[in-house]
C-alpha cells in the first residue's frame, strides 16, 4: 500500500510538472485527488491493521506541508499548485513514527535542497535566453542610487571584516573573511536574481488572459474602489471576474505580471532522489 501510495505520487508529480512547464499551471485537480487517494489508503491501512498511526501520520503530514505552503505561498516564494502539491505529498507520505526521521521531513528537505539549484539553473538559463534585456536590467540596477548607497556600506562592511580578520585570532581568521565574501556574495546575488526578474519574467499580458495564481505588479481599481494590490501574491479568480466586469471603469486591456519559474519538476527530482536514496543523512552522522 506505502509503495502504491508513492507510485501515484511520483505519476501526479510526473503530470503536474509538465503541466507547470507547458501552461504556468497546475489543475488543482491533481492536487485534489492525490490529497484524496494519500487519506484513503492511509484510512485503509488504519482499517487493515487495526492502528490509527496510519491515518494520524497521513493528517499530520498534510497539516506539515499546508504549515509549510502556507509560509512560503504568503512569502511569495511558491505558487498556488506548489503549496497543494506539498499537502497532497504530505497526506500521501505521512508521517511515520519509527524513531527515525520522517521520509516526508527529509523529502521537504531535499525540495528545498534542490529547489535551491534548480532556480538558479533556470534563471541562468533565462538570463542568458534573454541576454540584451538582462545586460540592460543589470546595469540600470547596479547604477541606481539605492544600490550604490546599499553597495558602498556592503564595502565598508567587507573593509573593516578584513581589517578584523588580520588582527583577530588566527582561528578566527578564515570564518571573518568567510563572513565578509558570503556578505558580498549575497549582495550580487541580489542584484542578479533581482535584474532576471526585471528581464525576463515581467511582462503584458491581456486582462482576459489572466489566470488564478498570475503575480499582478500593479494596483488596479474600478472608480476609486481597489479591486487588486500589487502586495498580493497570486490573483485569485473573483478578482479576475471583477477586472472583467468592471473594465469600462478601470480601461485595461493589458496589465503587468510576473511570470514564475516551473518549480514542480524541482518536487519531481527531489521525490525520486528521497525514493531512491532515502535517509541520505545517516552518512554525516
């Protein structure tokens, strides 16, 4: 029954990343009836052997990736799909009780893990896709005088650390000036991640194109009534209906979005690396 329940989540990750990388969108279908199927064989299993743990484990789970998702979605981080599709993982793993560490706690670790380089091999991918547009981006960003300001106290900062580090034990020496290359490394990072989105992930789109979940970048009203907020992440689709009843009061026919990175296939790898491997972290210890 486990093995069944991590086939169909390895075939609803396998259909939700395509998914995400043909359309930006993942049905909340597949969430829906993976959370479903995850409750029933833990249900069946807790029937079967008479023990609760089974379903207590496969509710715990789903309450860890909602807990999680809800974080990272209000964080702006994860779409709508990706937060569902960790609760449906969670509900579908569980949470087992063994005295080991959980599989679904080093499965969301791996996520993170590999979520980490999956992102930033994608936004070099479109960083170099989109080459002129991010140069452009990246200078404009890198002269503007809130970057200047933020970059002339980074190397005052960087100065004094190194100043630091040659009259500072000697013990402590490689960690100050580990500190001070994370500082500025950060800081780049920053300007980088920062001119990729700017480049190649904002651009126009039609108002009766948008989408449950699209990252609207501009306030929209009807009148003086706010329909949407440029703070909010994830348009939801009674907004949606309000933009297109109330287009003669707001005259859009386009509007700024900012367009995701697939991010399930990054779900997709770290399940198959949890399921091969399992417990990596047992050759650390």
């Amino acid at each position: 029954m486990i093995t069944i329940a991590y086939i169909i989540a390895l075939i609803g990750l396998s259909i939700a990343s395509f998914c995400d990388i043909r359309t930006r969108e993942i049905p909340d279908w597949i969430n829906y009836t993976l959370i479903a199927i995850g409750f029933a064989i833990a249900g069946m299993l807790s029937i079967m052997f008479k023990d609760y743990w089974f379903i207590l484990g496969s509710v715990i789970g789903f309450a860890i990736g909602f807990a999680l998702s809800y974080i990272f979605y209000k964080a702006g981080q994860w779409g709508g799909g990706d937060a569902k599709m960790l609760m449906a993982l969670g509900a579908l793993v569980g949470v087992t009780f063994t005295g080991e560490i959980p599989i679904f706690f080093i499965l969301i670790f791996n996520i993170f893990i590999v979520g980490a380089i999956y992102g930033m091999l994608w936004s070099i991918f479109l960083a170099v896709k989109h080459r002129k547009e991010f140069k452009k981006s990246f200078k404009e960003l890198i002269y503007s005088k809130e970057i200047l300001t933020t970059r002339k106290l980074m190397l005052a900062v960087i100065a004094l650390l190194i100043v630091f580090a040659f009259i500072a034990p000697s013990h402590l020496r490689n960690y100050i000036i580990g500190v001070a290359a994370f500082i500025f490394f950060i800081f780049y990072f920053y300007v980088y991640s920062k001119s990729v989105e700017k480049s190649c992930m904002e651009k126009m789109i039609p108002i009766n194109k948008l989408t449950e979940g699209d990252w609207v970048l501009q306030d929209i009203f009807a009148g003086t009534k706010k329909i949407v907020s440029i703070k909010n992440y994830g348009i939801t689709r009674e907004q949606i209906e309000k933009i297109l009843k109330t287009k003669n009061l707001h005259k859009l026919t386009k509007v700024k979005v900012k367009e995701g990175i697939p991010f399930l296939p990054s779900f997709l790898i770290a399940f198959i690396i949890t399921w091969i491997i399992g417990n990596w972290l047992i050759f650390f210890a």
